[in-house]
C-alpha cells in the first residue's frame, strides 16, 4: 500500500467535445490533483516530459493540506511550471490552511487563480473559456459569478473544480467538459467493498469518464472526468486507486 501510494502513472485522455472550435481540436492539457503532503520532484516533471507537450496545467486543488511548509508547495509548483502555465482552484484542504499566503506565493509565481471566474484563451481566432468553480464543500462555490465573465460570448467553456459535487450545481449549456478529483479514486477500495471512506454520491464518480446528462438544462449533455489525485490524506496509503496525472487530449466531436 505504501508502493502503491509512492508510485506515480501518467494517463493519456482524448475527449471528443461538442462545440469546439476547430483550431482547438488536437490541444492537450495536463490535469494533477490532490498533492496535499506529496511533492511534486524533478523527478516526476522529467517523466511528464517525455510526453508530448501540453499547453496549460490545470492544478485542481489540495495542493497542501495542514502541516504541509509553503516552500515545499512552491516547489512543486515550481516543477510543475516546467510543463507549461499554471491554472488552479483551490480544495477543501487548502482552506484549511493560511490560504493569503498561500495565494501571495502562487500568484508571484505567476499562477492564475480561477477560483469562481473565468479566462478566455484564443486560438487562431477562435475561443474557449476555462471556468475555475471554488470548492464546494468549503462553501466557496459561487456558480452564477464563475460563468458571469462567459455569459456574454457564450460558446464552448471547460470547468475546473476541486470536487465532482459541482455537477449538482446548474451549469450554463455552454459547459461541455467538467474536470475533477478530490475523490482520490478512493483511495484505499477493498474487493468487493470498494472505497472505505466515501458515501454514494462519491461511489457513483469514483473515477475516470462520466457522461452527464442535466436535469436542470434542456438538451445539455457533458463530459465529465474524476482524477484519482496525486497524493494521499488521512493516511499515507493507496491500494486499488493509483495515483494520477493527466495529459488530455482536446478533440471536436464529429
């Protein structure tokens, strides 16, 4: 279990997204989540490295936890900038810490904080929003202001949230992809059993790809997708529930 916990695998993701824009069929992204006590070294940026490249990393919340020094933190942040620009949101973890200094260091670091806003990125003439939502469970969720930056060019918009819970939330039809962890995929799933730890809801998005079919939104399917995480809480052990990162692969459905 120890093993398990300090290995580390990085999985390549294509997903086939309705509305995008042709000039960003084929961009990939690196998603990571949930490093809480676990660094991210030189080591496991060398590894990534030898993947295709990714244009942006999208970092998904408990990058520390209590305890956690924000120099070890920045450190892993600094390896993860080798990959490509950062963007976050924060976890339920990370609010449990001096999130102002924590704040203070990543935006000096040249971070971009997306908890409950959203960034337009264009590409040949044709634009994606990344829509940051803040963690749920913490109360920091505000849905209405993360898509009021996108509301007025609505077209196609991917969210980052620390927490699948967000898929309870009502999401503009324009939202097309989800990306989460916090799940940890479990962590620790016994046979048959499954995760020690998690109620229903998590149970049903575990991990990996769910199609998501709005009750709230007439007509409005999308994707969305549960990271194991990096590291671990509680306890420093994994068994059925590898830690990941991600390379996704962006592709215009046909």
């Amino acid at each position: 279990m120890k093993k398990e916990a300090s290995s580390f695998t990085v999985t390549e993701e294509e997903v086939y997204v309705s509305d995008l824009p042709h000039p960003w069929d084929g961009v990939r992204l690196f998603l990571i989540t949930d490093l809480h006590r676990r660094p991210f070294t030189a080591e496991h940026a060398s590894v990534v490295g030898r993947y295709p490249s990714a244009e942006l990393v999208l970092l998904g919340g408990d990058i520390m936890e209590q305890g956690v020094a924000i120099e070890q933190v920045m450190s892993s942040v600094e390896q993860l900038r080798k990959i490509a620009p950062i963007v976050m949101v924060h976890g339920n973890h990370d609010h449990k810490c001096n999130t102002a200094q924590l704040d203070t260091e990543l935006i000096k670091a040249g971070v971009q904080m997306l908890d409950n806003t959203a960034v337009r990125f264009e590409k040949d003439g044709e634009s994606i929003w990344l829509c940051g939502i803040g963690d749920s469970s913490s109360g920091y969720a505000n849905v209405h202001l993360a898509f009021t930056p996108s509301n007025s060019e609505a077209s196609c918009a991917i969210v980052l949230a620390h927490d699948p819970v967000v898929i309870r939330e009502k999401l503009p039809s324009y939202v097309k992809l989800v990306l989460t962890g916090h799940t940890h995929g479990g962590q620790i799933r016994l046979p048959i059993y499954g995760p020690l730890r998690l109620n229903d809801f998590y149970r049903r998005y575990l991990s990996g790809w769910y199609e998501i079919n709005a009750t709230d939104v007439p007509n409005h399917v999308y994707q969305l997708f549960v990271s194991n995480g990096f590291g671990t809480s509680h306890v420093p052990l994994r068994w059925n529930a590898k830690p990941q990162c991600h390379f996704i692969t962006l592709r215009r459905s046909p």
